[in-house]
C-alpha cells in the first residue's frame, strides 16, 4: 500500500532524521520538510537528507496547512509541548520515545489524541520484526501454554566511558531517567505486547557507573535491573545497561511457558530459538513455517534478511496506515500498533522503576 497522499513533517535530524525520513519515503509519503533547533541546523540537515524545503522552527513547520502529520525526533523533554502544539494543529503526530517525561505529560498527550480524533503513536518498533509476531502468536493461540517466567535484557555499551557524552545524559533534555527511558520502555513494551499480560509490582535497583562525565555530574541511571511480577501470575527479570562492553543493541527476551520457551534476540532477528522439554528448533522467518500474524510483516522471501530499518519501515506504514482509514471516517487503530497510549503506559512503568529504585521497595502498577 502506498501513501502518496500523505504529506509529512520533521523535526529533529540525527540518526532519527535518517531513519524516520526514509521510513516515510518507503511508505511513499511526500516529505514537505524539517524543522530544527534552528533555521541553520534545520538548513544542514535538509541538505543532509535530501529535503527540499526547510523551516527557521517547528512552529513555522507545525503551522503549514499543508502537512499531515508531523515527526518529532527532538529531545525528550521538547515531547508533550511539540506533540500537543501539533494536535491542536490539527496534525496526525509521530513521536519518539519515550512520549513524555512524566506521566502527567503523557495523561494530557493521550487524551489530547482521544480529544481531536487524531492518530499518536510512537515506535516502540520491535514489535514489527515478523517473528515477534510469531512470538506473540504463539502466545495467544495457547502454543507455549502457560506462561510462567521472563527474562529479558537490553544492553550497549556506547556509553561505557566516562569520557562518553551525549544529551540524554542531562536530565533537563532526556527527563529524570536515562537508560530506562530510552531503552528499557522497548523492553517492557515488547515483553507485554508478546505475552499479552503487564507488569503489577515490581522492585528496582539502578546504578550510577560515572558519577562524573567530563567533569559534569551525572545524576541519571547508566543501568537498572527489575524483579517483576504480571497480572496473570508470571514472574520475571529485565536487566538494561548502557555500559555494557561489546553490547551494541543486544535486546534478548526468554519466555518460559508449560508447553514450550521462545527467545527472540533482536541481533538476529532472522530467528526465533523454541524449546520444548522433548528438543529445540531454531524457528525462521519462512512463510509456510510462520503464522498470518508473522508473514503480514515479511516483505521479502526468506533467505532476504530483514532488521531494524524494515522494522521501522513497517511501523511507520502502519501509522500511515491508520492515518488514511481516520481520514476515510474508518477505524483508526491497526493490530498492535503502538499509540499515546502505550507511551502513558510505559512513563508510568518508567516512575514505578525510579520510586523503586529510590526507596528500596516494591511498587504497585
């Protein structure tokens, strides 16, 4: 499905820049241009990226009546202001994660998609690797049985040095966590999403590797690890660091279930490990192999490999997706698209894990 009648705007460059822009080309959307944290910045990087027009500031951008929907690939504490101007804009928004930096941003956020009938989401992507969905259906059809334990981790090493430095370190740019915020909302979104069930209770411990980085104190999380328990009985681990040597973006998720286990590792997402007490397979992305729920997310036969881009290609799809049908006065929503929603979910896990980590006991969801 193309959608060449969606008319899209950016904000923010970087890493996201790219990828967010040429999600939105694969999709077949016209780019009518980025905004920055200036007209020079903004100029620079739509030069980088092949955009043909640039904005002196977001709100220039937000303001063209001609734009659909808006990116906005800004530091975290820019989210809610960005998001909310957008949508009362009346702009479709697409916005990183994590969507807030307190749950009260995320409450006003959610409820202002509600409010105006616009569709919010943002790319917790991992849920579009095609054996993610075969994780999870394998969950819901009854394949794995109960589930009873999950361990998961998310680890990187890319700010293993206390020379390292990057805006998410500062609490007045990424908000009051760092390696929880940014990765661990994709590990406990990915957990739920698969298993169907969420986190209750939990106990946290964090650590503060450098107490100083580049002689600037560092009052943010560099790893945290989490005992939880769900809804339906399951306990569980999830470990995230980003100070762990040799880890670029090692995201690993075991599920133990009566009658099988399945891990997923987003390094190699080719393939999923199941295991059963009489013997294991490593599963592939095969479609005679794979479940409908798996094989909607395959764009190339196996053999292709498929990562992280076709991930967010397929996320960013979806999203465009759900933006034609509310234009057409259907249902705005497709199968397991992340919305404001989920993003309210995951700031109110993120402030379970500081309250945890911070008085030493359990909290309640």
């Amino acid at each position: 499905m193309a959608f060449d009648g969606i008319r899209v705007g950016i904000i923010g460059g970087g890493f996201m820049g790219r990828v967010h822009t040429q999600a939105a080309r694969s999709a077949g959307a016209t780019i009518v241009g980025i905004a920055s944290s200036s007209a020079e910045s903004a100029e620079k990087a739509a030069k980088q990226l092949g955009i043909s027009k640039w904005y002196a500031s977001a709100e220039d951008l937000i303001n063209d009546p001609t734009i659909d929907v808006v990116h906005i690939l800004t530091p975290n504490s820019s989210h809610a202001l960005l998001s909310l101007a957008a949508m009362n804009a009346g702009k479709h928004v697409i916005c990183e994660k994590p969507l807030a930096v307190s749950s009260e941003e995320a409450q006003t956020l959610t409820d202002a998609a509600a409010a105006n009938g616009l569709v919010a989401t943002l790319p917790f992507v991992y849920r579009f690797h095609p054996l993610v969905r075969e994780a999870r259906d394998r969950v819901a059809t009854g394949k794995v049985g109960r589930v009873f334990s999950v361990r998961g981790s998310y680890l990187q090493d890319w700010l293993i040095a206390d020379t390292d430095w990057n805006w998410r370190v500062d609490p007045a740019a990424s908000g009051p966590s760092r390696v929880f915020g940014d990765i661990g909302s994709h590990l406990v979104d990915l957990m739920e999403f698969i298993t169907g069930d969420r986190i209750v209770a939990l106990h946290a411990v964090t650590s503060i590797v450098h107490p100083e980085r580049n002689g600037v104190k560092v009052v943010t999380e560099d790893e945290a690890v989490l005992l939880f328990k769900s809804a339906r009985g399951v306990i569980g681990t999830l470990m995230v660091s980003q100070v762990a040597a040799g880890r670029k973006n090692r995201l690993l998720l075991d599920i133990s279930g009566e009658n099988e286990s399945i891990e997923f590792n987003q390094e190699h997402p080719e393939t999923i490990w199941i295991g059963k007490r009489e013997g294991s397979i490593l599963l592939p992305r095969e479609e005679s192999q794979n479940s409908a729920a798996a094989n909607r997310y395959s764009m190339v036969p196996s053999g292709h490999p498929q990562g992280y881009v076709d991930a967010f290609a397929a996320f960013v799809r979806d999203s465009y997706e759900a933006i034609q049908n509310n234009a057409h006065g259907g249902a705005a929503s497709v199968d397991g698209l992340p919305t404001f929603a989920d993003g309210l979910r995951s700031a109110k896990v993120i402030e379970a894990v500081l309250e945890s980590a911070k008085t030493g006991q359990w909290v309640n969801l």
